[in-house]
C-alpha cells in the first residue's frame, strides 16, 4: 500500500510539474541559452580553428564550464520553485487535508512528492546538459572525459536543493522556501569560489571557508566534481599555476567519502522534513 501510494504521488507531481509554467520558462531559458552557447563555441572555432592549441582547449574547458553553470542555475531555480508549493502549497489550499483525510501516511505523501520531482530535476539536467554536450561537439569536436559523470553529479546537485527546497516549505511559505533555497545555492557557490582562492593564496582560513559550505550544503561541492569531469585534463597540466583558484576550473575529483556524506545529508534533510511535516497542523 505504502510503495502504491508513494508511485501514485509521485506520477501526480510530474503531472502537476509539467502543467506549471514553470516548466514553460525553464525549456525557453534553457533554449536560449543553448543558442547563445552555439554561437559561442562558434566563434571560438572560428578564432583558434580547433582544439589544436592549449589555448583553445583552454577557452573551450572554461566556456563549457561556465554553459554548464548556467544550465546547474536554471535547474536550481526550477526545483526551488516547483519544490515550494510541493507541501506548503498544499497546505495553505486545504489539498494536503483532503489527501491525509484518507489512511494515507505523511511520510509516503512525502516521498512520492520528492520522488517525482526528483524525476523531473534529474531528467531536465541530464536532457539539457547532454543537449549542450552535443552543440560543443558539433561546433568545435570537443567531448568530455567524463559526460555520465558529470551529469550524474550534475543532477545529485539538482536533487539536494530541491530536498532543501522541500524542507524549507514544511516551515514557511511557498514563495518564501524558492527565494531561501536559490539564495543559499547562490550562497554556497560565492563561498567555494572564496575558498578556491584561499587554496590557491595558501591562505587556510580563507581556504575552511569553502570546505565548511560545501559541507553545510553539498552543491557547490558536487558543482566543482562535475567541473572536473567535463573540463579538458590536460588544461590544469598545461596552466595549472596561472589557472588555480579559478571559479569555472576544479583541479581535482570528488572523493567516495564526499559522495557518501552528500547522500548522507540528503537522508537527513529528508528525514527532518518528514518529522516536520508529520507534526505540521494541516
């Protein structure tokens, strides 16, 4: 009964998700931004002529980088804002008491919601991301070491936010949890690039400045993970000293233990949110 009720809210919130326009805005952004990215590498074919020089593989690995940031933004802001009125959305229109009217527990309510959107923010990064793998291959036949890689954890950073944005919506309101959620994503990138370059100046204090976000909240972390899996490997070889410290360049993967913790912290958040939301008067 429980598995049923958990697939059957999670089949109902795609359906809300693709009614939204929400939806709408994102595939138009991310259209957008596809085209922009074309011309762009374009123009980087046309003024070095290929990826034959480091130079050019330089400016690709950066271009690519910063595209896919835009893409790992428009996703954040989509899942923060679909994430809202997932729960507190429910309870301010009186939805949510007529669904737990019946035997039907909270926790799988719960789980069929953040599965079904966590459907949708995976599936939307992995298309859009690929989309654009695709445009960098067709104008300058540049691929990635690590395309499944870097979507995969591409999509891991779409999953904690929207977890995050569930969370904050079982304590206030619906406008209020997408503004909180993208503002500590924005937040978090600002500390890793702080820390970045307090790696890259020897300075530690500036340095635990990153570590400790990246902790607090795992985006940013999984954000310089993909980085790496999708930049040119022998870019850092070449200008590693000039280049390090840079916000769209990781000089390094991410370790098993950073993954477990990031999938660690998704549980709890997602613990805590159901305690909440069980104790939540509808």
């Amino acid at each position: 009964m429980t598995v049923r009720t958990v697939l059957t809210v999670a089949a109902l919130t795609l359906q809300e998700a693709a009614r939204r326009r929400v939806l709408r805005s994102l595939g138009v952004l991310t259209i957008v931004l596809l085209a922009l990215s074309a011309w762009g590498f374009s123009r980087i074919d046309a003024e070095f002529g290929g990826l034959t020089s480091g130079e050019a593989r330089l400016v690709a690995a950066l271009v690519l980088n910063l595209v896919m940031f835009g893409l790992s933004l428009i996703a954040a802001l989509g899942t923060a804002f679909l994430a809202g009125p997932t729960l507190a959305g429910d309870i301010e229109s009186g939805a949510a008491l007529a669904i737990l009217a019946r035997p039907v527990r909270r926790f799988a309510v719960l789980l069929g919601k953040w599965a079904g959107l966590v459907v949708f923010g995976a599936g939307f990064v992995t298309v859009a991301g690929l989309a654009q793998l695709l445009v960098v291959r067709v104008t300058v036949g540049y691929w990635p070491p690590g395309p499944v890689t870097g979507l995969a954890l591409l999509a891991a950073q779409t999953i904690v936010l929207l977890t995050l944005g569930l969370l904050l919506s079982s304590i206030s309101s619906p406008m209020a949890s997408g503004v909180v959620a993208v503002g500590l994503f924005g937040a978090t990138w600002i500390a890793g690039v702080v820390g970045a370059f307090g790696t890259a100046l020897d300075n530690e204090g500036v340095a635990r400045v990153g570590t400790v976000s990246r902790m607090l909240l795992p985006t940013d972390g999984l954000w310089r993970g993909a980085m790496n899996a999708f930049q040119d490997p022998t870019v850092l070889m070449q200008f590693g000293p000039a280049m390090q410290g840079h916000p769209f360049l990781s000089d390094a993967s991410l370790t098993g233990t950073y993954l477990a913790w990031a999938g660690l912290w998704i549980t709890l958040v997602l613990a805590l949110t159901a305690l909440l939301f069980r104790r939540r008067d509808l």
